[in-house]
C-alpha cells in the first residue's frame, strides 16, 4: 500500500482519556508506553516518568537527548517539589574569549553554545529520591529501543528530514561528522516507519544506569566528552560536568480563578507565564472565541515577556525578585497598559522589596510534570563519538552584552526557555501541563490554562484550541484554523496577523487531571504530534 503518513485531509477528533491505575502521556507513543511499563513493574509516577523521559532521548532526537537539560514538579508525600536541572556554561567560556574569537553574538551551532547538561542528573536524582525501582530497571525500555530500533513515528520523521536537509549546508567542520553517522546513516535520513537503532546510545543509557549518572558526570563519558571538546576548541571540561548538580527548588505561583498555577522560578521562563495570567486576573473572561479576550490574552503576554527577557537569569543575578514581579501592584501597574489597541511591549520596574514534555500519574496520587530538551532541535549539531550524546546549544540564549543581566560568564545558567506546569486547588493536586517549543511555552501554558479554567474546556479540548503566538512587537502567527473573522478584527486592533498552515512552532503538549472524590485520571495529548496516553 502508498500512503503518506503526513498527510491528513479530513477533519478528525481524539477524545480524553480516563484511567484508574496510572497514566503516563507523551509526545511519542513508544515513550508513553515505556512509562506504563514501569508502573506495571511496580514502579511509582516518578519512575514511569524517568522510564518515558529517557525513552524520549532514543525515540525523539530530534526535540531532546541525552546531551540535554531537564525540569520537573513533582507532586508526592502531599506537596509539590521542583527540580532545577540545567546546566552552566562551561568554565573556560566568557564573552571576552569569544570576541576575541571573533564573535560578536552567540552562535547556534558548535561548541560554543555548549552549556553542561542537565537531563542525565535529572533522572539519577529522581530515582534516587522518590523512586521505587533501580534506575537499571527504569532505563530499560529506552536502552532496548535504541539497541534493537524502532520505526519512526510520522511527526518525529518530519522534524528529522528538516533538521538533515538543514545540517546538510550549515554543518561544514569535521567535528560534525558524527552526528551524520548517528543520525543520518547511509547518507539519508529515516524516514517514517523506518527502523533506526543507535549502540552507542545504548551502552550510554547501560552505563548512566548502572551507575545512577556517575559515569556521565564524573567518569568515562565525562572524559569522552572532555576529549572531543579539546580536539575541537570546545570549552566544556571534565571538570564542569563533576560540578554538576541537580538543584531542588520551591516551585513559584500565582492564584488565578481559584487555582493555583505553579512553574519553576528562574532560570526558566515559567515566570512569564505567571506574569500574564497575574494581569489577566482582573478581567473577567465569559468567551473564549472573541477578538476581546484574545487582544488581551496577546497583548499581556507581550508585557510579560519584555519582563522576563529583560530580567531571567540566575536568580542571584537579577536586579529584582519574583515575588516582585508577581506582586498585586505590579500586575495593577502592567494591567493599566492594556488598551484597545497593539501596543510594542517595554519592560518596566516592578516595586521594591524545541523540547519534549511528558506526564505521568500513578494511583497513589503521585504525579509528574517533566520537560527536556536540547533546544532548537537536535542541539549544537554535535554528537559525542560513539556515544549517542547530543550536545544541547542551551547557551545560544546567553546575551553578549555584559551589561545585560543575562550576560554569558563562566559557570551561569542562561535564560531557560523549557518549563513544567503544574495545577492545584485549595491544597490538592489537579495536575501536570505542559507545552514544548521554545518561547512558545509561557503562552501556550497561559492558553491552555485559560481554556481550562475561565472556559470549562476538558483536557483534550483546552489542547486542541486554535492557538496564536505572539514573536515580536505587533506580529501574531496564528494556526491555520484559527477563526478568520476574530484574526480580522485583531489586525483592526493594529495586530500584524500572520496566518501559517504549518503547526510546528504551535507547541506540543499534554495533560492530565485528577479527580479529588475517586481518583480518575483525565488526559489529553496533542494531535500536533504523534502523542499519546498510556493508561491503565
């Protein structure tokens, strides 16, 4: 039979998902039933969502990796706990090193925005302290995918021929060979239902397993890594990666319509997120489908971002706090800017004083919001040899500028674009939520959020939603579907409204939602996406 896997002419619809015992959700099938695996095996939500995390790295390269950084809250023993696990720039880098190099602006690819990762550190910390199997266990399924191979997924396939056919004229040094071996073998990239395996990746996997992440960080790989940055000008050192810790952290919240909406402070963006929904608070919001709700829900957005781009960095380098920015007043103060009209955002001086997403729920209440990624697709375009590590490009956010508060210097984590959300009321836990794509994520959490909450959508539902994204001054994209009537009247508003029919930059995400009274688990995944709920 021909047929193409991505083509898709007429209208379809998935409906949500109830399960009892445990769910896990993911951007990739094979992923999602990793996670069910575990639970099956006995493992808890946070084993399960380690499992589908590190599955992710072998069935979806092309959003995360080994090579990547890692977020997660964690809902178990009656609260909620955030995990930090991005890593800094390597010591030896610093701006003046780098213009002395002859850059003035970080580059995408290479080793120079090569900051240390964080994902392995992220899983060995997990496990360690609210999982119930060995990691040895948990990491089984993806080391199985990645020696025996699987075929690809429609969307996965996609996103790695675009990524090839770019490689193909932008990776020209011999450092980047590697990743055509691991990636591109024969010369071509697979293609959908094709079968792709990687050794190397699967003996990584063996050996982070086996050692619970110490042998990335402070033994062989550690110096695999070493060694290939030296053999190329990189900056990332063994020493840089041994330093390495995940960090537990309080998660940061705002109140909006009854539930409290919680992400990761900074380095990671979540922060914007919290800012808009803050400002939207004091409107009251009856339709989804008008010109009027989704004027304010951009132009808020706008206002939130000129913060946080102005603003995140490490915490202890920003000039003002989170509970500065998310004060009453300040909100009071932002809100007063929205008018009729597009406006082109500015910062301003609050008072004193992609990605992959995935989530998992077990039937003892535990449940997860986890997000990794390598950013911009497969990372620096540089792979480890014989290893199967990707080396993320987290530093192509870095600021040049030393006067900026996310300047690059030795040892700092930059502005973080992937984020975890989670829900809660009145003290009990409604669920995980996230949406993967770069600076997408902050206002695909705002939208997904606001169907639920202000508009009563269900999780499939609040997913599905024609989607817009703001991406700078007055320019709105929005999806293909999106009501040409409403996109006329907010370009009468002075939005620059641009319509594509491609999704990608959309986000991709999933959710999951408890009932307090019986415990059913409710989910929903994108159609986006190859997503799907595992379930039982």
């Amino acid at each position: 039979m021909r047929y193409d896997s991505l083509h898709y002419p007429y209208t379809s619809r998935r409906a949500v998902v109830y399960a009892k015992n445990g769910m896990v959700a993911a951007s990739q099938p094979l992923a999602a039933q990793a996670g069910l695996e575990i639970l099956k095996k006995g493992g808890n939500a946070i084993d399960a969502a380690v499992a589908a995390a590190a599955c992710l790295t072998v069935v979806e390269p092309t959003s995360n990796g080994i090579g990547g950084d890692a977020f997660a809250l964690i809902w178990t023993e009656g609260r909620l706990h955030g995990l930090n696990a991005s890593g800094p720039a390597p010591k030896a880098i610093s701006i003046d090193a780098l213009k002395k190099s002859g850059y003035d602006e970080m580059p995408k690819l290479g080793f120079t925005p090569v900051t240390v990762p964080g994902a392995p550190g992220a899983w060995a910390e997990c496990s360690r302290r609210f999982g119930r199997l060995p990691l040895s266990t948990v990491l089984k399924p993806a080391i199985e995918y990645a020696r025996h191979g699987y075929p690809l997924s429609p969307t996965l396939s996609k996103y790695w021929n675009m990524a090839f056919r770019e490689y193909c004229s932008s990776l020209q040094g011999e450092e980047f060979r590697h990743w055509f071996e691991t990636f591109a073998p024969g010369g071509k990239a697979p293609v959908a239902g094709e079968m792709w395996r990687s050794e190397g990746h699967a003996r990584t996997l063996e050996l982070i397993a086996d050692s619970s992440g110490e042998e990335f960080y402070r033994s062989g790989l550690a110096q695999k890594i070493e060694e290939f940055s030296l053999q190329y000008g990189g900056y990332i050192r063994a020493q840089d990666l041994a330093d390495f810790r995940p960090q537990w952290v309080e998660p940061i919240s705002v109140n909006y319509r009854g539930c409290d909406i919680w992400e990761i402070p900074p380095n990671g963006q979540g922060l914007v997120a919290l800012m808009a929904l803050n400002i939207l608070k004091g409107y009251d919001f009856s339709t989804r489908d008008c010109d009027e709700t989704l004027h304010r829900q951009i132009e808020a957005i706008k206002l939130a971002f000129a913060d946080g781009l102005k603003y995140i960095t490490e915490p202890a380098q920003m000039p003002v706090s989170t509970v500065q920015l998310l004060s009453e007043q300040y909100a009071e103060e932002r809100r007063s800017l929205l008018g009729a009209t597009a406006i082109k955002p500015e910062s301003g001086m609050p008072p004193g004083g992609g990605t992959v997403y995935l989530a998992a729920a077990d039937g003892e209440g535990n449940m997860v919001s986890f997000i990794q990624s390598n950013y911009m697709g497969f990372g620096s375009g540089l792979v480890v040899p014989g290893t199967g590590i990707a080396l993320q490009n987290r530093g192509f956010n870095f600021s040049m500028d030393p006067e900026h508060n996310n300047a690059l210097a030795p040892g700092k984590r930059p502005y973080h674009t992937i984020i975890p959300g989670f829900m809660s009321k009145d003290g009990h836990p409604v669920g995980p939520f996230g949406v993967m794509g770069g600076f997408m994520q902050p206002q695909g959490h705002l939208q997904v959020v606001m169907n639920t909450t202000d508009f009563n959508l269900n999780p499939q539902a609040a997913l599905d939603a024609p989607r817009w994204q703001w991406v700078n001054d007055k320019t709105v994209m929005v999806e293909h579907d999106f009501s040409q009537a409403i996109a006329a009247q907010l370009a009468r508003r002075g939005h620059d409204i641009r319509v594509t029919l491609d999704s990608v930059s959309f986000g991709r995400g999933q959710v999951i939602w408890r009932n307090p009274e019986t415990g059913v688990l409710c989910g929903g995944t994108e159609g986006r996406t190859d997503g799907q709920i595992a379930c039982w």
